[in-house]
C-alpha cells in the first residue's frame, strides 16, 4: 500500500463540514508520531492540545487524586483511532481506548464495508434518564389519589433550581408508578432530560430532593433512591446497508457472504450462547468509545444488556438481513447513557481531545457514533466468522503481543 504524507491527508477535499475524510488508507503503517500529527492537523488541534494525545501522561497527581481514593498513579490504556467511518454523510476519525489486539482493525474494516453503501445512518430519542424512588406505604394510604392530584406539583418541586437545564430544553419530564405486590413496596420513576449530561449525579439528587416531599404527602417508610441504569427512553439508533459485491472473498462470493452473516445472526437469535458471544463483540466496539471519553462504560454495559432483554429472552443487539436486491443490511438500538459536559469528561484532557477530533458532538451525537461503532464491529466480526474464521485475521495481529512477551521473557531470563 503507497503511504502518505501529511500534507497529502490534509489537502484532501474537506467535506461540507470543513472536515476532511476519515478514509486514511496506509494510516496504519505510520509511526505513531506521524499518526498524531495527522490526526491533531485533520482536526485543527493547535500544538498544546495534541500534547493530550502524544505525552502519555495527561493526568497529573491533582487530577488522579479527584478521579480515585487512594491513588497512586495511572494505568494507561492505548488509545487507537478507527478510520473509514461515514455517519449521516459526515467522515468522523473515532477514537478508541482498548487492550484487546484487532478490535480497531475490526471496527475500521466494518466501517469500509458499511461506506461502500453510504455508511451509517443514525438516529436518537431525547436524552431522558429515570430514576426510582422506592416507598413503603402505610396499608390501605390512597395513593393513588394523592400521586394523581400532586403530579404537576411535584414536578414543579423537581425543577425548582434548575434553571440552566431548564433554559436549554431539559429537565423532569413525566412522574410515573408502580405498586410491587410481591414486597409490598410503591416506586415512583422520574424521567429527567439531561441534555448533555450523563446525567447520573442530576438524577440521583432530584430523587432525593423529591424523596423529602414526598414523605410529607404519604405516610411511609423511604427505601431506596437512585437512577436506573436501565435508561429505555434514551436509545440511540444506527442502520447500514452492504452491497454484495463488497463481501466475496477468494473462499464465498458476495451473495453466500450475505446469506451466511444472515444465519450467523438467527443462530444468535435463537441461542442464548451465542448471543452473548455476539453481543461482546458489539460492545468490544462501543467501549472502547465510552472509555475514549471519559464517560461511564459500566453503566452502558448494564443498560445495554438489559435491553436486550426486555422481552424476557436475552437477544442479539443488532439485526442483519438480506434485503429484496441481495444485499445486506444492520440495524441496531441502545440506551446509550453519555455526556459531553461535566464529570470527568470535562476534566480528563485526552477525553476532551478524543470529543474534539469527533468534531465536538453533543451527547446525541455521541451515543449515535458510539452504536454506529457497535455495529460496524459486529458486521465485521460476523463477515470474519461466516467466511475464513474469526482467528486468521485475529492472530496474525496478535503476533506483535506473542514476539514482545518472547522478547521480555529474554530479558527477565
């Protein structure tokens, strides 16, 4: 593969954005130097905010002792950044955060595949989180009653002092509940638009807030307070179509490639074992983004995979078939809980650096990169799988791990 220069990437015609491509062919084969120059010069980083990528220590001793108790030091995590990705017409340079040897070549190559037919479309509901308020309720207390007539109020109650969130579109939505006859406990879930925040700490804090005036109106004893990381009303959406012809290989044409990823995915769809093998190759995709960012990636976990479940079968989080022309097409739909203000996304610079070369995105935006990724890492996991076998591509990168553990073993011997 020819190599390119610098100058050549960045003298690329730019898209409509001012952007310019996230197609880098030979890009790989640069010296991570040149790699962080390209990318620090495609996203108009000046020389003090590309040190957030290049000094492998961003995190002074101040910083680590607000992130953690007890620190004493950092663990560092390579950080890569994945190539060939168009979302709704715009190429975006994702940065990625993982251990794990051929996730990015994987998500890079999903993405190539996806680009040949127009890349990834994506979509998202309002950021709502939910939060619980648990009670226990004097026996025969109408409250029903006294929920319905105080609903507004109560709301009202939430939102007092929250005037920022208010002016920029967010804040408690809608009061919900439910009574558990099993344990003889009423919930109360509140929905809150957090607008670009994760949004964890707003949440847990209206619910206590409310939680107060609550038990003024019912007779109880409170029990717990806190978000759910179950957040089904903040879903972020992403489709692709393949064409065939992008799929053969020298052992399958494209149309036995198609037909083979289709019944890669019923087997997940029909098989609990697999799916979950399915499913961490989605999510060897999407956090490895979340990580990039600063933002929570348990939380995403917990959400995700309890969504997949909400039919009481646990399901494959994204959906591939062959549409009427041959081709392939993806789908797929997360509650994607992520923010792009406060926390340690706003304080930890390489996060901010990694926003920055996504072209800033609100939280959105990027929960529909982060599901975009997920989807380009299965489809290229499951062309692997239903072709030449998810280890031919997997262990010839994986050599550089096996000749430096070689190599360290001559030194310590």
């Amino acid at each position: 593969m020819n190599r390119e220069t610098q100058a050549d990437y960045q003298h690329r015609s730019p898209m409509q954005s001012g952007r310019v491509s996230s197609r880098l062919p030979g890009f790989y084969e640069l010296p991570i130097g040149q790699r962080r120059e390209i990318i620090a010069g495609l996203s108009h980083m000046n020389a003090k905010e590309a040190e957030c990528f290049g000094d492998f220590q961003t995190l002074s001793a101040e910083k680590v002792d607000v992130f953690i108790e007890n620190g004493v030091g950092t663990f560092a995590m390579p950080l890569g950044v994945a190539t060939n990705f168009t979302i709704n017409g715009q190429d975006i340079l994702v940065p990625m955060a993982v251990e794990e040897t051929s996730v990015l070549a994987a998500a890079s190559h999903g993405a190539k595949l996806a680009r040949a037919g127009g890349g990834f479309q994506t979509t998202s509901t309002s950021p709502i989180g939910t939060g619980q308020i648990q009670l226990f309720p004097e026996a025969g207390f109408d409250f029903e009653s006294v929920l319905q007539a105080e609903r507004e109020n109560l709301l009202a109650y939430a939102n007092e002092g929250q005037h920022r969130l208010l002016s920029r579109g967010g804040g408690a939505l809608n009061l919900t509940w439910r009574f558990i006859e099993a344990i003889r406990s009423l919930v109360l879930y509140i929905d809150v638009d957090t607008r670009d925040a994760m949004g964890a700490n707003l949440i847990n804090t209206i619910c206590e807030k409310l939680s107060k005036r609550i038990q003024e109106l019912i007779p109880c004893e409170m029990g717990l307070r806190i978000l759910t990381n179950l957040c089904d009303k903040r879903l972020a959406r992403a489709h692709c179509k393949v064409p065939k012809a992008s799929l053969s290989n020298r052992e399958f044409s494209g149309e036995e490639v198609v037909d083979r990823i289709e019944k890669a995915y019923l087997f997940a769809a029909h098989d609990v074992y697999r799916a979950t093998t399915h499913n961490k190759g989605v999510m060897n995709g999407i956090d490895p983004v979340v990580i990039a960012t600063g933002n929570d990636w348990r939380a995403v976990e917990a959400g995700a995979h309890a969504y997949c479940c909400r039919t009481g079968v646990y399901q494959p989080m994204t959906r591939w078939w062959k549409n009427a022309e041959g081709d392939l097409e993806g789908e797929i739909e997360l509650p994607i809980a992520v923010g792009t203000v406060g926390g340690v996304t706003k304080l930890h610079p390489t996060a901010q650096a990694a926003l920055q070369l996504m072209g800033n995105p609100t939280a959105q935006g990027l929960a529909e990169i982060i599901v975009a990724v997920g989807l380009a890492q299965n489809l290229s996991a499951l062309r692997a799988l239903a072709s030449e076998g998810i280890q031919r591509g997997h262990m010839s990168l994986h050599q550089g791990n096996i000749a430096l553990a070689q190599r360290q073993g001559a030194h310590t011997s």
